[in-house]
C-alpha cells in the first residue's frame, strides 16, 4: 500500500458567519454514508445522492437565515465542502485527477468533468424548465458549484444536454458530481508523486 493510500484523507470544517452557522466532516475514502441536517430540503437530498454516489462518507449541520432565502446557507454550504476536500487530498499524492462522467435520470443526461489541478475555473451549461423546485431556487445550483470549485482549486464542467423534468436534471449533475469527484480523487498505484509535469497541483 502506498503512503498516500494509507492517510486519512478527512477534513472538518467550521464557518459562522451573521447568516450561517456551518459545521462540515467530509472523508474521501468512505462508504457513501451521509448525515445531512440543513435548513434547505431540496440540497438535503442533493447532498446525500453526492455522498452515496462517490462512496464518501458526509456530515453537515448547518442553519442559516432561510427566512431570508436559501441563498447564504447553500453558498456557505459549498464554501465549506471546497475547502474540506482542498484539506483531505493533502498534496494530491498518487491520485488519478481527471474525470469525465456521464449521469442518467430518467429523461435527463448530466455530465461532470473534473480535474483536480489547483486551478479554480467553473462552467456551467444547463438550462431548467423550472425555475424552482419546490421552494428551492436552480440559481442556487450554480452558486453551490462555483463555490465548491473555487474553494477546493479545482477545474470544474458541468453540463446538462438534456432533460424535461428539473428534479431529474438537477439530481443527475449531483450523482455525476459524486461519481466524477470519486474517480479523479482515486487512487492509482501506477501514478508516481503528483500527476503534473509541474511537480505540484
């Protein structure tokens, strides 16, 4: 076993600020186990198809003044999963750092590609039927993404070609998420140090 495979890769995260109060544990190597207690329902859901579907193991407690909307606490929310998963890949030892899934619900197809190269950059191609789910807003969607991108340093795609229903759209980008961010943090025992020719990501 190699020396990076044998470090927890685990971060925990506290942030409070006049509109949230954010506690966040993020393990890389899990077993999809989440526990997620949020003010916001609809990224209740999102967040635990994250973990289940990158086999990482989650934990959020958050409030936040939702009477207001939903927009600090799920901001916040991906502020802090950036920079959990900034802190648990360490110097990014050993791990495969590119990805491209594929993700189908029903009639919608999301794609997420990733590469974890210390370089924040964020695109975003989706366009919903709905402009709310519930009470949840799909702006926020974005605003969740960017931040967890921008937080974490990595180059991050999202994509949704297609789709009639905005649950289905909105779920299928999270379970790419989840399997994308699984694939590229993997370990490969075939890579040597940092898989950059520059020596560090």
């Amino acid at each position: 076993m190699s020396e990076a495979a044998q470090q927890p890769r685990t971060a925990s995260i506290a942030r409070k600020t006049n509109e949230t109060d954010i506690k966040l544990t993020f393990g890389v190597d899990g077993s999809g186990q989440a526990d997620i207690v949020t003010d916001v329902p609809f990224l209740n859901h999102m967040l635990d198809l994250f973990a289940k579907h990158g086999q990482f193991d989650l934990k959020v407690e958050a409030e936040g003044d939702v009477h207001i909307d939903d927009h600090h606490t799920v901001e916040d929310i991906g502020i802090c999963l950036g920079q959990a998963l900034l802190e648990a890949l360490g110097d990014k030892r050993g791990i495969k750092r590119y990805a491209s899934v594929f993700v189908p619900m029903d009639e919608a197809l999301a794609q997420v590609v990733i590469d974890i190269s210390g370089r924040p950059h964020f695109e975003y191609r989706a366009e919903y039927p709905s402009a709310q789910v519930g009470s949840f807003s799909t702006e926020m969607v974005h605003e969740f993404l960017w931040k967890l991108a921008l937080e974490a340093r990595i180059t991050l795609h999202v994509i949704v070609h297609y789709g009639q229903n905005t649950h289905h759209m909105i779920e299928a980008v999270f379970k790419a998420l989840g399997r994308a961010l699984d694939e590229a943090t993997s370990l490969d025992p075939r890579v040597k140090g940092v898989p950059s020719t520059k020596g560090v990501l």
